[in-house]
C-alpha cells in the first residue's frame, strides 16, 4: 500500500500476513520499519517530532496557485514536503529540509500594523499569506486539493459497509474510513511543536510530545490532542556529579509538593498560551484534577488540546497500547471497531462523567484478546521479561519495563477471524462476572477485586489505581446489555453484501435505531445522563477524585 503526501511517494508498512486479513489496509504511519526492522515508538516519535520542527503553517488565500507557492518558498530553502487542508480557513503545511530556512522566512517577513487594535508580536511559525493578484486573476488559479481533517458522516459510510463481503471487511473498511491520516498526524505533531516553541521561552530545553489516541494507533480522527511537557531533560541533569572542585547548581524555586510544582508549570503554561499563543483560544485551567492540565482550542489545526506536565507514565500506556495495536493485524480494526461502536451506543464520551473512557474501553478489548485461546497477544508481564537492559523504566515508584523491540514478539498461532472475535468479545463482556473480578493485563486473568467499584480495571503500571473507578453500576450495566444485545443481533444480520444494514452496519446503527419512538427517548436519557455527569464532575471540583486522569 502507499500512502500519497504533498509530491512524494512513501510506502506504508503492509501488516503482517494472517488468514484474517482484508484486501486493502494502510497503516496510518507512513514509514514504521527500517530494512528489516520494526521501528520502535520512541523512534518514530523521535523523528515525526524532528520532522515538526522542520515545518510552518501558512493561512492561503481561498484561491492559490500551488507551484507559484512552492517556488516562493523555495527561495529559502527546499520544500521537502507540503499538503493543503482547510477549518475555518485554508492552510498549507510547509515541510522544509532544513530547518534553518524557516529562520530564513521569519527574517523576511514582518509583524502586522493594525490601526485600531493593539497586538501582541509573536515570531511563531504561523505564518498568514495574501495575494498580491487582484482577486479576478486569482479566482482563476487551478484549486488545490485539501486533505480532509475531520471524520466522514456515519451515513456516507453506510452503503460501503453494507457492501462489505464479510464483517471483517466491514471492521478493515471502517478502520480505513475513521483512523487519523498521514496528513492529520503530522498536523498533530506540528501542533504539539507550536506549543513546544511557546513552552521554551519559559523553560528552554522541554519538549512537548503528543499521547493519548494521537499516537496510540487506535484515534479517529477528530480526537482531542492529549500532549504533554516533558521538563525531564532539565530535571535530569540535576544532581549529577561533577568532577572538579567545585559544584555549580541552579538556584531553583522549592514549592511543597511535585503537584503543585506541576500546577505552577502548567499555570505559566496557561497564561502565556492565553496571552500570547498564536491560534491558541478558549484556555482553560483544570488544575485542581488529579493530574492537573490545561485545555484549549488551536484553532489553525482544529485541534481540541489537553496539556499537562509532569506525566511519563500516560506516555508509557501509550507506547504500550501502541505496542499491542502493530503486534498483530487484528487489534487495531477490532479495537477501533469497538470503539466506534461504543461512541454510537453512548458508551463513551468526551465529556467527563460515569461513561468508560476509551483508554478503559481500549484495555477492554486487550484483556479479551488475551484471553483467547491461543491467547493473541502477550501479558504485559511477558512483555516484560522480554524486555532488554536499556528498556528498564521506574517512574514515580512504578514499574514500567516492558520490550520496546517488536521484533522480539513472537507472532501468535491463533487464526480466528475478527468476524468470530468481534462476536466473542461481546459474548465475553456479555457473561462476564464484573461483580467479583477486576481485569488485569498484566496478568492477562481476572483476579478478585481488591475494592468495591462496579467496574474494577487495574492500571498497567500504577497498580493501586482502578482506570475505570468512575462508572457507576447502573452504567455498566448498560454496556453488559448492549454488549448482548449485540452479540445476538450480529449474529442474526451476519449475511452481506446487502442494501439493509448487516453485521457492523446493523450494530453501529444500534438496536435503538430500528424503533424510532425508543430512539428519541434513549437520546433523551442519553442527554439527561450527560449535563448529570457534567453537573458532578463541576461539583467535584474540576474532577477532583472523580476518575484516574481526566483528559478525555
Ligand atoms: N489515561 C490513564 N488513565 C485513565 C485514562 C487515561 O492513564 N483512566 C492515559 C492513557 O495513557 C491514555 C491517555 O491518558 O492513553 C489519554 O486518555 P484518553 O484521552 O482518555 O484516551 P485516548 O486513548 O486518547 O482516547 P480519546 O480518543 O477518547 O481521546
Ligand atoms: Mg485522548
């Protein structure tokens, strides 16, 4: 498969051959291997990030002509890479192969004057371009094709799925049509970037790195942008020995606890971004949360953000659920799948409340390919005995080892289709008895619940936390009942091609969708429940205690 961007070429990594396989699939990163070799997560993040700062946003006029463009920006440098997309505006994503020439473009262009207003100079990489053509001759440039950002309508893709020959192709079809592009996650990178370049003026050296679904292998497009600042590489060098007679040490502000240093930060954070931050709106500072982050909208990009500081464990599940997802050819369309279905049937939300996050939902999906026999995918306790010297993680007191060499992950010998997983994974959740055990993929087995919450699922790494303390019983009562209302109802409607709804067509439009009456009052519920869980969570001071983390 190919994966076409701006004027070249990249081949994506075709996944790993099995039974179950659909014709067409193209991973979502473009280039994941070298020679022989799986690259591993912090080596491509490494390189998207390098790739990032490398690169500018230009707002275009609506008409431009894309040579003209090309060869004006050449004068600084060569334009290695370069798409079109459009939000509320249209843009041009610049990737140059320097990255002194983006210096060379910030020399040579200037701040704007407005004659009424005030304005706030920030050298970004952020750049607005007009035309000097008078606006007839424009009108008449040939018009660039913009890669779409945000998802296609659930009914555009009805007809494709009902078209499908089998649900696998159905759940391949979907992934296809719904996961984050090429384009959308380099967009995501550069964002993360922009911040990064804000962040520095405070604390020169940090990085900000994306997490979450951005690069989890399992987001849709149109996720929130969970990124965090990453202050390690300053921290590091603290107390390290020196040679010599003297020790020279940064004087430094000593705050009582790492929370509320953590809090300071992204307070700085929040107030620059606010004042000063080009394209960065509605901020907001949820600092009293159990991990405190700020949100905001970058509206260039279109991108809902969730920053914190001070969280290299979320860093790591990510890795970890990223690690899952390439391991074999069959977690990421079931995952995704599930996910959809989820957010159909509102199981999950973006809103804080009594709903199961998608992280929740995603460990979901693992522990039951864990459980399959033969199991598809490892414990993470095995993972972590394949692990080498250099993978050796603590954080925070927790442990978080675990391989990051792919290649050293046997495949599995299990050949079930995702049409037979797809149903047994509701069957699964259908029958499961959440009243006594907790799931556990570090273990790969339930285990007797060590507190009293409806839905117990262990953290991967901090173990005393439960990922899902904030569904209620009657919350998870109603995913068991979905969950068998649609292991019955796919198995009913498993036969396509057809022009009526079947297999994952039928299930994403939901049993509620075939009586009108009761679709209107399940929505209402749905509603009621949402502005309830809403309501709470604001009692609960902006989260406090409410979930484990809180940036869905
Ligand atoms: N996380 C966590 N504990 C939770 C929820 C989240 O540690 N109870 C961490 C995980 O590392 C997760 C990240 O926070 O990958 C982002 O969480 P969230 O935004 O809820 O999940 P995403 O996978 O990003 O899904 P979504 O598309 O809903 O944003
Ligand atoms: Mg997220």
């Amino acid at each position: 498969a190919e994966v076409r961007f701006g004027s070249t070429e990249v081949a994506a990594v075709a996944p790993v051959v099995g039974e179950q396989q659909a014709p067409v699939h193209e991973t979502p990163a473009a280039d994941t291997v070298i020679g022989l070799r799986k690259k591993t997560f912090s080596e491509i993040l490494a390189e998207r990030q390098e790739q990032a700062k490398r690169t500018v946003l230009i707002n275009c006029p609506l008409e431009i002509n894309e040579k003209k463009l090309l060869k004006y920006l050449s004068t600084h440098g060569n334009v290695k890479n370069h798409f079109f997309y459009k939000t509320h505006a249209p843009y041009a994503v610049i990737e140059f192969s320097d990255a002194d020439s983006i210096a060379s473009v910030q020399d040579s262009i200037h701040t704007p004057h407005f004659e009424h207003e005030g304005f706030v100079p920030f050298k970004s990489r952020i750049f607005t371009l007009t035309s000097r053509n008078p606006p007839n001759v424009a009108a008449q440039e040939p018009s660039v094709h913009h890669h779409a950002q945000t998802i296609m309508r659930f009914g555009d893709l009805m007809p494709k799925l009902c078209g499908a020959n089998s649900m696998s192709d159905q759940l391949h079809i979907l992934t296809e049509a719904f996961q984050l592009t090429e384009e959308n996650i380099r967009l995501r990178f550069l964002v993360c970037s922009l911040v990064q370049d804000i962040a520095e003026a405070y604390f020169p050296g940090c990085v900000v790195k994306p997490f979450g679904s951005s690069v989890n292998s399992f987001g849709k497009l149109g996720c929130d942008l969970d990124m965090f600042l990453d202050l390690d590489d300053i921290g590091k060098n603290f107390g390290r020995r020196k040679t010599g007679p003297f020790n020279l040490e940064y004087l430094i502000k000593r705050v009582p606890t790492q929370r509320v240093a953590t809090q300071r930060i992204l307070s700085a954070i929040a107030e620059v971004l606010d004042n000063c931050g080009p394209g960065c709106v509605g901020v907001q500072r949820i600092l009293q949360a159990r991990c405190p982050l700020v949100k905001f909208s970058h509206q260039p990009s279109g991108f809902q953000c969730d920053l914190t500081a001070n969280n290299r464990i979320a860093l790591k599940s990510t890795e970890l659920l990223y690690l899952y997802g390439s391991l074999d050819p069959r977690v990421r369309p079931l995952v995704f799948s599930v996910r959809c279905w989820a957010s159909a049937h509102g199981i999950t939300s973006s809103i804080p409340g009594h709903w199961i996050t998608n992280f929740a939902l995603t460990i979901m999906v693992l522990f039951f390919l864990q459980k399959r026999k033969p199991c598809i995918i490892p414990t993470l306790d095995q993972l972590k005995g394949l692990a080498d010297p250099e993978d050796k993680l603590t954080t925070e007191g927790h442990d978080c080892t675990f391989v990051s060499n792919l290649n050293k992950i046997e495949p599995t010998r299990n050949t079930e289709t995702l049409d037979v997983l797809l149903v047994e994974f509701f069957q699964f959740y259908g029958k499961f008895d959440f009243k006594k055990y907790s799931l556990n993929i570090r273990k790969g087995k339930e285990q007797l619940k060590p507190e009293a919450a409806a839905l117990h699922i262990q953290n991967p790494f901090e173990k005393n936390l439960n990922v899902s303390k904030n569904v209620t019983a009657p919350f998870l009562d109603k995913f068991v009942t979905l969950a068998q209302e649609s292991a019955w109802l796919v198995q009913e409607k498993q036969n396509g091609p057809s022009s009526m709804p079947w297999g994952l067509a039928a299930l994403l439009q939901g049993p509620v969708a075939q009586n009108a009456n009761r679709k209107v009052k399940v929505n209402r519920a749905q509603t009621i429940q949402q502005i309830r869980g809403l309501l709470d969570s604001l009692k609960s001071n902006g989260l406090k205690g409410e979930r484990s983390y809180s940036t869905q």
